[in-house]
C-alpha cells in the first residue's frame, strides 16, 4: 500500500517529536544524504573508451595559457595571504 504525507505533516509531525527524537532524525536524514551523495559524485564517461586520448578542442576549454604578463610568484604570494584573512 502506498500513501502519500504531505511536507507540511511531516513537518507538523517532526515539531512534535522531543529534541533528542529530532536530533536522531536530523542524524538519520543526514546520513542517508551523505550516503546518497557519495554515489552520484562519481563521474562515469561511457561514450569514452580507456585508452582513448582528450581531444585538443576539449583540452582548449578547460585549460588555455596563462597571460604573458602575469606574474606567478605574486599571484601565489596574494593567494595565500587572502587565505590568511
């Protein structure tokens, strides 16, 4: 038998529950979404074979030449000290 709760009942119902039930719930949902998630970030290119080499096009967008001016060192040296902050 299937039955459909609507949000707000489930959320009327969550209200209710004590906050050591609450907190068991919050710990059980979170749990489950880690979970969850954990599968769906894994990449899967099935149109692509192992050995099979990246194309330059492909290569091109996502990675290109660092301008001629920049200055690496200095641009490390601000990375860090604004991590700093």
């Amino acid at each position: 038998m299937d039955a459909t709760v609507s949000l707000d009942s489930v959320w009327n119902l969550v209200r209710s529950l004590s906050i050591d039930n609450q907190k068991w719930l919050a710990d059980k949902v979170y749990e489950e979404l880690s979970h969850v998630q954990r599968k769906s970030k894994d990449f899967v290119f099935p149109h692509r074979h192992a050995g099979a080499d990246v194309s330059f096009e492909v290569k091109a967008m996502v990675a290109d030449r660092l301008p001629v001016d920049i200055d690496i060192e200095e641009e490390k040296k601000k990375m860090w000290e604004e991590l700093a902050q």
